[in-house]
C-alpha cells in the first residue's frame, strides 16, 4: 500500500511516497542514494544496515518505512556533523579500524548510539554494545581500541 | 643489470606506460593487475611507488583494474600481491624516476648525478631547478621496457615504505559508498538468482501465474536451469526470491551429476618412508575440518550491460582477466567483446562467490541488451552457493625413539579440490555455466601445482628436521563445490602436524617448545618460536589451572612465505572460550606495519573463528542449513585479546601477511585445548559436540 512518509534523516526532512512495507533500507539505499547502510543478511543478523532511530539503534533490512512516521534517523553519513560521531570517525582512522571496511558503517552506527547514551562506556558495555555487529575481517581489537579511544577524546573535550 | 630474474609481471607487460602515468598534472596513477580486497593494497603499492618516485603518498593512486587497460598480472591471491606487484612496481617507478632526471639533465644542460628529486620537483644540487616531474614528462619514452636496471634505494633511506599510513579507501568506507554494492548505473536492473538447490539439479517448473500474482512486477528469465528474477524494483526482487520456492520446482536427475576424475594417485609426496623400527611409541590418528564458508559480511554482487555489442561486466573477482575468458566463452562471446572491470567488494578470502555473479549478471545483461543490471546475492546463497573451503583429513603415523625423538612420520593428506577457480583445469567454473549447460560441469579437477604452494599439499611437509613421507590425495566425489579458501591445505595441515608434535612431545615426555627445537634448525623459525614462548611466559607443558591452559604452533606459510608462532590461552567449560593470543611474526620488510599487524591479527581471529565453531552443514551430500544462524562466527564478545610482535628483519624481502596465521593458530587452540581437557579433539571444529565425543571416546 502506497504511503506518503516524513521523517528526519540526519537532520533534514525527508517526504516520499512509498509502498508502507518497503524495509528502510532499501529506501536510503535506492530512493535517497544514501549507501552507508548496508545489506549484509536482511534478516536482523549482521548489523550491516544499523541507523539510529529516536536514539535507539534499529535494523533498516526490516524497520518498515511506514513506522517511521516523524522519527528521527541518523545513518553513518551523519556522523561528521555530529561531536560524538566526528570523534567516532577520527578515532576509527587513528586506530586503523577495520579491514575491509564493509561492517564499519553499521558498528560506527552501534558505538554512536551507545555514546550518545553513555558517554563513558567501560570494554565491557562496548562490547554489549557491538555484539550484534559482525566482522568477518577479525577487525574487532582495533574496533575497540577506536571506540575507546573516542570516549578518551570526547571526555578530554568536555568541559 | 643486477642479473637477477625481472618480476614475471614485467616480462608479461614490460611497458613503463602501462605500470605509471603522469598525465594528470601533479598526481601519479599507478596500475596494477592485483585487486583490493579489503587487506589494504592499494595503500601498500601506493606506498611503494611514492618511495621510489619520492613522492608524497597522496600524489599517487591505484588505478582500478580494467581488462582494457591493467596489467595482467593473474589472481590476487596466496599473500604475493605485495612480492609481486610490489617488486614490477617498485622497478617500474625507480626506472621511471631515472628517465624524468635524464629528461631535466639534459634541459638544463647539467649531469644527471647533481639532480635529486623532492615530491616531484626537480633539484639541482639540492635548489630548485624550476623543473618538475609533469613538465618533463612527455619528453620520456614511456614505451621503454621495465628493466632492473635503475638502481634501487636502500632500505635505510625509506621514508613511506616502512611507515602505518592510514588506508586512504576506509575514509569513504566508513560513512557510506566504495563497494560495487553502492553502484547505481541509470535505469539498471535489479536481480536476484534463483540457485539450483544441487549441482545439475533440473529446472522443473516455473509457476509465472504465481510469481506474478504475489509479486507484481517482478519476472522470471530462465536459461535452461539457470533462473533468473528481474525487477526495476530492488525490495520486490528481493521479496521474490526469498520465497522462491512457493514457484519453483527442482528435479533431481539420476546420474546427471557425475563427479570429475580425481588427479591418479597421490597428487604429491615429499621424501621416503623412514624406517620405524627405532620407535619405542607411536601414534596412529586422524585430523580432520569440514568444508568451511567464506561468510563474508557483504554478499557477492555484480553489475553488467551488454551494449552495442560489447559486455561490459563491474565485479569483486580476484581474477578480472581469468574471468573475462570464462564469461566470453560461457556466452559465446569474442574475449574483445567483454571488457571486465573490478570494483571493491566486502571481505574478499579466496575464491568466493564473486565470479559467479559477475556471470550471472552477464547472463541477464546479454538477455536484456542496453539495460544496466545489478545481481546480489543472498546472505542464504553467500553462505551456501558460492565455492566453499575444502573439507580435508589428515592421518598421521609417527614415532618417537628411545631419544626422545621423532623416528618415524608419515601423513597421508585427503582433500576435496581447492583450485577450482574460473578457466582451471580448462574448465569455465562457474556456476551459472554448469546451469546454463551442463557440459560445463568439470571432468576433471587437478591440486594446485607445488610451485604455486600447493592446495591439499600446501604445509604438508612439516618445517622439522626429520624424515618424512607425505601423501596428498584429493577427493572430487563430492558434489559440494570447493576451491580456494585463506591458505588452502594449509589450515588443517598444520593443525594436523603441530597437534601431532604435541602427542608425540607427551609421548616423549617433553615440553612441546622443547620438543621442537630439538628438530628444527630453520633460525628464523626457532626465532619466532622462542618469541612467542617469552611473550605467553610460556611455562613448559603443565596445565595453568582447572580448565585453563596454554598450546603452541608453529609454521613457515607454504614453507616459503613468512613465519608465525602462535600461543593461545583457552578455558574450557561447556564451551572452549579463547581468552588470550601471542604472536611472533617474521614477514621480511614491513610496507606498511600497521596494515601487515590487522592482516595478521584479523587471520588470526578468523582462523579461531573457523577452528571453533564453523562447519557447513552437509547431510546426504546437500547442503542442508543456511544463514547466520546454523553457521555462527565468532563475535565481539567472544574474540581474544591478541598481542602481535614482528621479528625484524633488516634487508630481508617482504612476504606476505595475511594466510600466515592460520594453521598455527588453530593448532595452538587445539594443544591448549587438549591439555585443558586432557583429552585431544582432532575433528575441528572444536565445538561442544566434538569436545563431549572425544572425552567419551577418549
Ligand atoms: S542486513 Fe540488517 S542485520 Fe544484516
Ligand atoms: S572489516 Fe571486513 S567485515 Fe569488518
């Protein structure tokens, strides 16, 4: 059944008329060009797709477009214009998280939502956080070192 | 001329022009035949171009691989794209270097040895001669052949080569973009391929009334067996093919699938059969893996359009111009008629389903001429479909004497194949092929040469002393499709002899370190051994506590390649859990340290990942489960902590990183497991299932 949806996507409203069923993911993908969400299984079981729903991270391979109605959501091509998310991509780049980058879009999505609740997680909650996300590359250590080291650099910058 | 042999990819291609161009003012574009894969190449033979041209990295860029224009430099596989594309671009870029100086010599009528070069401008005597790189440029003969011949600059006065620069492609990778999968081509297509559920499984019926019905503007392109489902719509080919067999109907048809001839004999063996007669105790056992999945995290894709007569074809394949060959004969095109161009995909570790999507998008490109189509695969199909990891065993007889030293050792290695990659043995390989005709199912199936390290045979010869009689023989009756997965035979050879080494230490009444240096003079490889050894306080062979302990490996990858000693730390309660890992690495001269540490820490963890809990699910010779769920890897939560250490090495050859790690991790896990447990689990993976059955059995 075709719907008209708004939302905000990384801060601006978004309208579009779409089948109400249509995963979010295929919307951002193919509708609005957005690719930092990924499909990896379409099945809840990867992370690949993770965005930020209402300050919560959701699934975009199943989250249908007709539940978004006036959410706000955020992909990881918002995460420069946000404090936690640029700190997020500065430390991925220092540590050099990830090797072929294909899970990076979703765990940045996962350790955002986590630090915009808990700006500072111990190893343990980080790992929580992430348990959902999987990386074939067997990049995890660096992952880790790259989420510890933001939490270090936005508690430095906090007054 | 140094007299040593030039880099075999220079012989191929030997044209300066076609490894280095500076057409574009201030930048250098750098070709290579070898792909990214996600370990980070790009970066690394940037850096090694920008160290001979004294450049700044961000000047110079990989360009992507394009049948029409790269080097052929054939699969990007078994760790040598840095050995071999690094040593042709390395001469390529210091020859180049040599002839933009000659140029600026003769311009300003000064001798060539005043002239140094800094980012591109040319220096006279040390000053700025006002000349630079891309001014002089078209005054060189890029046609010149690549010969040793420009001298190298040493090692020592290294400036980019030897420095942990970031990967340039992450930064897109991070926020969105950078794979094939985000290739939008205007108007394309989307596709989903209905596979065949066995190999030479018949296409029975098709129910379009219903296809149609439920999923309105979806239709289905059929090729003999090959099943296709088209869409403008991405979502609705997606729904349509994840319920696929409410209108799909297969058949199996006796005797259609017919398995290839397996190579006579034994494919290798490696020395005589030592006397066993000084043998005071034996052992007599058998290791084993089953066939693993590639599971990566982004599944195969591929986009084509067929236009004016000429394919073109988008694709993660390690192997652009193998798999141009097998597309234009597969569809009866002229090679000329196909142009194959290599895009990023997710985590590439051998010979997974990429070319079988680039054919399949072939397939439907050529049935729909002009339009632009984009296959992708499903998580189920990633898991299932594409060539998997061969399963192997590996029995072992050996002997210790009265010494305490190994008197016999033989090891019989059987394997399904692990070189079925697209136009091996003569064969297309391809899976939509064996679809679309059935004459493309292969009939024969041969090992990976030893010159090429081997597939079964790869680290079978143990890196000890002692004589040893090695047999490889593969096994092609299965009709599960395998090919080459990270480090092939190796995985499970090495599992088998450094498990082996373990019984035989405790037979010995030795100390497994001990036990072997006693057979080993490879220094290099005691180095690493002892290193590792310190790292772990490695405490000689007693058990750490109840259910907690340490096991150690050691191996040389492909006996020529680099040297990795792993200690793992496991506790055992329901679950074997793998707490901490040391490694000590020898891999020559690092291009880039931090890259080579994540290619071997990530090894690492992948092989705890499938020496722990991977398995395909195989029942009456079918695949008989699919998706995350009946195959899980291992997750945050649940990998070590890992400390690396790199041997230095000073003017010793790079050799590649990313394969070395797994056979001795897996063996480390399996001795610190068995001394955990005290009873050996030999059949990876070392799950709870096969860790109760071994202390029954045991
Ligand atoms: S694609 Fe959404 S969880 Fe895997
Ligand atoms: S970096 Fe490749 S899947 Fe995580």
């Amino acid at each position: 059944m075709t719907a008209s949806v708004c939302f905000h996507l990384n801060g601006l409203a978004v309208s579009l008329d779409a089948d109400g069923d249509t995963p979010l993911l295929f919307v951002l993908r193919n509708r609005l060009g957005l690719k930092a969400a990924r499909f990896g299984c379409g099945n809840e079981e990867c992370g690949a797709c993770l965005v930020e729903i209402d300050r919560r991270a959701r699934f975009a391979c199943t989250t249908p477009i007709a539940a978004l109605a006036g959410a706000q959501v955020t992909t990881a091509e918002g995460l420069p214009d946000h404090p936690i998310g640029a700190a997020l991509l500065a430390a991925f780049a220092q540590e050099h998280a990830g090797q072929c980058g294909y899970c990076l879009s979703g765990i940045l999505m996962a350790a955002f939502v986590l630090l915009r609740a808990n700006p500072t997680p111990d190893r343990a909650s980080i790992i929580a956080a992430l348990d959902g996300n999987l990386c074939r590359c067997g990049a995890h250590g660096g992952i880790l070192r790259a989420v510890e080291r933001a939490v270090a650099s936005l508690a430095e910058a906090a007054p | 001329m140094t007299g040593r042999p030039l880099p075999k990819s220079l012989d191929d291609t030997p044209a300066l022009g076609r490894w280095i161009s500076l057409a574009e003012p201030g930048r250098v574009i750098i070709a290579s035949g070898k792909v990214e894969l996600g370990q980070g190449i790009t970066t690394a033979l940037a850096q090694i171009a920008a160290e001979a041209l004294e450049l700044r990295l961000a000047r110079v860029t990989l360009a992507e691989v394009d049948t029409d224009r790269a080097p052929n430099e054939g699969f990007t596989a078994g760790s040598q794209s840095v050995e071999v594309s690094g040593a042709a671009l390395r001469l390529a870029a210091a020859q180049a270097r040599a002839a933009l100086i000659a140029v600026a010599a003769v311009r300003l009528g000064a001798d060539a040895a005043r002239l140094g070069c800094d980012d591109g401008a040319v220096l006279l005597d040390g000053a700025p001669s006002g000349l630079d790189f891309w001014g002089l440029a078209a005054d060189v003969d890029w046609g010149q052949p690549v010969a040793d011949a420009a001298g190298l600059r040493p090692a020592s006065a290294y400036r980019v080569v030897g420095q942990s620069v970031p990967r340039a492609d992450l930064v897109q990778k991070r926020i969105g973009g950078g794979f094939i999968h985000d290739i939008d081509l205007p108007g394309m297509a989307h596709v989903r391929v209905v596979r065949q559920p066995f190999r030479m499984a018949r296409l029975e019926r098709v129910d379009s009334d219903r296809l149609a019905r439920r999923h309105p503007g979806v239709r289905a392109l059929g090729k003999a067996d090959f099943l296709a489902l088209v869409s403008d719509d991405e979502y609705a080919v997606h729904a349509a093919h994840a319920e696929a067999d409410r209108f799909v109907r297969w058949q199996e048809v006796p005797g259609r699938w017919q398995p290839a001839k397996a190579p006579e004999g034994m494919v290798a063996a490696i020395g005589a059969e030592p006397a066993p007669a000084t043998c005071t105790s034996t052992i007599a056992v058998r290791y084993a893996r089953a066939h693993i999945a590639h599971a990566s995290i982004g599944p195969s894709c591929a986009l084509a359009q067929y236009e004016a007569g000429r394919l073109t074809v988008w694709t993660h394949s390690q192997g652009v111009f193998a798999l141009r060959a097998q597309i234009a004969r597969c569809l009866g095109l002229d090679v000329a008629a196909v142009r194959v161009v290599h895009a990023h995909g997710a985590g590439c570790y051998g010979h997974n389903g990429a070319d079988d999507a680039a054919l399949d998008a072939a397939i439907v490109a050529c049935a729909l001429p002009g339009r632009p189509v984009r296959v992708l695969w499903s998580r189920e199909d990633e898991l299932s479909r594409g060539p998997l990891g061969a399963a192997m065993s590996a029995e072992i007889s050996a002997g210790v004497d009265a010494a305490g030293r190994v008197a016999a050792w033989a090891m019989h290695v059987t394997s399904a194949p692990h070189a079925q990659r697209p136009g091996m043995g003569g064969y297309a390989n391809l899976s939509s092929a064996e679809a679309m005709d059935g004459a493309h199912l292969p009939r024969e199936v041969a090992d990976l040469p030893e010159a090429a390290g081997g597939g079964a045979s790869r680290n079978a010869r143990a890196i000890y002393d002692f004589a040893q009689e090695v047999r490889v023989a593969i096994d092609t009756r299965s009709r599960i499709r395998t090919s080459s997965l990270r480090s092939l035979g190796a995985h499970l050879n090495v599992f088998a002899i450094e498990s082996a080494m373990d019984e035989l230490a405790e037979l010995a009444g030795a100390d497994p370190l001990d036990f072997r240096l006693r057979h080993l003079s490879d220094p290099r490889c005691r180095r690493v051994l002892a290193e590792a050894a310190e790292m772990s306080g490695w405490a000689g062979a007693q058990a750490t506590g109840e259910g907690v302990a340490k096991g150690l490996a050691v191996a040389r990858y492909k006996g020529k390649g680099a040297w990795l000693a792993a200690v793992a730390e496991v506790t055992v309660e329901a679950d074997v859990r793998l707490q901490r890992l040391w490694l000590a690495v020898d891999a020559g001269l690092l291009i880039n340290p931090e890259g080579a540490r994540s290619q071997i820490e990530g090894g690492a963890i992948q092989a705890a990942s499938w020496s722990l809990k991977e398995a395909v699910s195989v029942e009456n010779d079918r695949i008989a489960a699919f998706g995350w769920g009946s195959y899980p890897i291992l997750r945050f939560s649940e990998v070590p902590e890992i400390e690396t250490r790199f041997i230095e090495s000073p003017g010793a050859a790079p050799l590649g990183a990313g394969e070395a790690a797994q056979g001795p991790v897996a063996a480390a896990i399996g001795n610190a497991v068995a001394r955990a447990l005290g009873a050996r689990v030999r059949d990876l993976p070392l799950t709870r299932a096969q860790i109760l059955r071994a202390v029954a059995g045991g």
